[in-house]
C-alpha cells in the first residue's frame, strides 16, 4: 500500500491508483516523513522539472509545458509533440536542428538568470547536515550547482582485464612488482549531484568529443546555425600545413541527452548509482542509501523508471534488516485501511508531486508514501523542522555551558 498524505487539508482520497490510502491523521504522519529524512543517514533523492519551475525553468509535460509549447510555436513542422525535438532524429534535417539549436538557446539563457528554489537549497541544507549521499536530476539547468552542491558525472572506473597464466613472465612480473611499489592514487571524490540527461553547461563536437562552455556559443545557438569545432578546425589546418589529406570540421551539439541516442557519461552514472545501491568498502556510502525520495517527476523516461525501482528496493531491503522495524503493510491490511499512528510505518521510500505516475500499476509496493502537493512547500516544512531541530540544539548547548559556568564559579 501508499499512504496518500495531502500537503492542502482539504485534498480528498484520489479513486486511482487502488493501493492508496487515506490517513487518518495526515499532519501527524507528514511530519513523520520529515523527521524520517532528517533522521535518515544516506538520503538519495531523484528530481525532475518540477524542482526547478519557480525558478522559471519550464516542465515538459504540462499543458503549458515545453512540449506543448513547442508544439503550438512551430505549426509548420506537424510536430506531434515537442518532445520530437528531444529525440536523437532531430539532427535529420536542417531545419529541426535549427529549430533544437533555437530552443537550447533559450533554455539556456533561461537558466543561466534562474534562482536556485527553495526545493535546491533544502538539498544543500541537507548535504549541510551530512544526511544527503546523492541527488540524481533529470534537469539540464544546473540550479543544482548554484545552491551549493557539487556537480558533475566522473568518469567510468577502468574494468580491470583478466591475464592467463601463461602470460605471466619475467617482464609482467616486473610491472607487477613496480605497480604493487607504487602509492595508489586517491579516489575522486563522486560530486554530490549526478545530472542523468546532461546539461546545458557545454557543448561538445560530434567528431572528437571535445567539450567547451556553451555560454561561448550562443549567438551561434540563437540563429540555430551549427558552430564548427575549433580543436577540429586546428587538426584539419596542421593536416593542410603538412600535406595530409583532409577529414573534415566537426559540428557542436548541446550536451544534453536526447531521447534514442547513447549517454556520452553513461558508464559514469552506472558507476554511481551501483556504489549508491550497494554500499562500498569505505567512505560515506559504504552501507548504501537507506531513503528514497523521488520529486517533481513523472517518472516516463525508463532509465529513471529503472533506477526508481532499484532503490526502493534497496532501501526497503535495507529497512527490513532492522529487527526493531517492520514492514509498511501487513496480510491483515485491508487494501484502502486508514493505519492509524500506533502502527507508525516506516517511510524509505517517499514520492512527492502533484500526480501520481502513470500507469499506476506499475508503482504498486514501490512507494510507501505519496505526498501529493508542491515542492516546494515541503521544502519549506522540512527547513522550519531543521530550524527548530538547531535552535533546540543550541538552547541545550546554551543551557549546559550555564551549568558548567556555576559549578566552576561553586
């Protein structure tokens, strides 16, 4: 079951999905959430579009989404969605590249003048707290960034490759002897927000992969032409200087991630997000996240589908393990009981937005309670709590200094 928690009073039991259920006191128990994420130890959190829309980034979906709007400003193209212009056969043509190019453009200037939310600076307040292990956004904005958070996808771990014995001589045992002498290098630090669909940041060159800033590319961007590459311009005039034949310039592209095409990090964010699900030998995250907090998406694109499930999974997992927890339902839960605060289930995995995903079924035991209402109102609940949580903990502070005071003045 999902406990359906309205942050409005007045919000009434949706019919859909049929595995919600009222509570039967919903301020108590949303104040629970809250101090289950502040009480939470590796909180990893995966948000959406809905985070950043106050900061006047706009979502997708919406009817007054990009999507839509997209679609209502280019009539000509017949495009059946915006979306058309986030898939991998924009490049097609020269004219939905122009049109990709003018959005990006827009977008980007967009975010580049936007505000961190109070959603983002719950996430910096958190990662304040040493309470936050990830934030993985589907946004291309990099707000993130601006609140304070690290930001950045490392790069892929190297697969160590397997040696037959007979391989195995004087010569590979000298490297042996030499690599095992040699200090190891210290691990990167993984940056604390791990954007999963690129950002608008950089562009990089479809032949040789160089990345630049894309702030140096818009007036290009803007009038929708392709900028040439310049780590190609220069190889291809070296080539000419020394008689070599030519291979052509590359073109810039956005670095975001459209929909059919690979991820350029993709190997990167898998990395992460197994360390994250698993735990590791040593470090912050050695013993894997431990809740979920999913915001501000619909949950469509399947990678993120994907990854929603798994830590729920594991943080479910995870929960299951403490003998002084119990599981959200029990056989004797009817479908649509309100529980009641004495029977206090534990909260691991929390989905707060306006709507429920569709479709709703496959959702079902993923999680255990649905705050239904804005970001960015929780966002501020959860920062009232962490004040009073710090103003409590100075008064004790205060009150054990004056008592340490009188008994040396004693």
């Amino acid at each position: 079951m999902t406990i359906f928690l309205p942050l409005e009073p007045a919000k009434t039991l949706p019919s859909s999905p049929p595995f919600l259920v009222a509570s039967s006191d919903p301020r108590t128990q949303i104040a629970k959430v809250v101090k289950a994420i502040l009480k939470a130890k590796r909180v990893v959190i995966i948000c959406g579009a809905g985070i950043s829309v106050k900061a006047g980034i706009p979502d997708f979906r919406s009817p007054d989404g990009l999507f839509q709007t997209l679609k209502r400003d280019n009539p000509r193209e017949q495009l059946s969605s915006g979306r058309d212009l986030f898939d991998a056969s924009v490049f097609n043509s020269e004219q939905t590249t122009s049109l990709f190019f003018q959005m990006i453009a827009r977008l980007s200037s967009l975010s580049m003048t936007a505000d961190p939310t109070p959603f983002h600076y719950l996430l910096h307040s958190l990662d304040d707290r040493g309470r936050l292990l990830r934030v993985y956004t589907q946004n291309i904005d990099a707000i993130e960034r601006k609140a304070g958070l690290s930001f950045g996808v490392p790069e892929s771990s190297p697969k160590p490759r397997s040696k037959s014995k007979s391989s195995i001589g004087p010569s590979s045992a000298s490297a042996v002897t030499q690599s095992a002498s040699r200090l190891p290098s210290p691990p990167l630090e993984i940056p604390r927000c791990i954007p999963l669909h690129g950002t608008l940041q950089t562009v990089h060159c479809q032949t040789c992969t160089h990345k630049y800033p894309l702030e140096e590319y818009l007036p290009s961007l803007e009038s929708g032409l392709p900028p040439q590459c310049p780590e190609c311009t220069s190889m291809e005039e070296t080539r000419q200087v020394i008689g070599k034949r030519a291979r052509g310039i590359g073109r810039l592209r956005p670095s975001v991630v459209l929909y059919n095409e690979m991820h350029q990090d993709g190997e990167g964010v898998g990395d992460v997000v197994e360390k994250d699900l698993m735990g590791s030998s040593k470090g912050k995250g050695r013993s894997g996240a431990d809740l979920l907090l999913v915001v501000g998406t619909s949950l469509r694109v399947p990678g993120t589908k994907r990854m929603v499930r798994e830590f729920a999974k594991a943080v479910h997992a995870r929960g299951s393990a403490s003998p002084k927890e119990s599981s959200t339902s029990s056989p004797s839960s009817s479908p649509r009981r309100s529980p009641t605060n004495d029977e206090d289930p534990p909260f691991r995995s929390i989905y707060l937005n306006m709507d429920f995903p569709v479709p709703t079924r496959e959702w079902d035991g993923v999680f255990d309670v649905w705050l239904q209402g804005d970001a960015q109102i929780f966002a501020e609940m959860m920062e009232a709590e962490i004040k009073k949580e710090a103003e409590a903990k100075q008064q004790a502070l205060d009150r054990k200094r004056k008592r340490e005071e009188e008994a040396a003045a004693a």
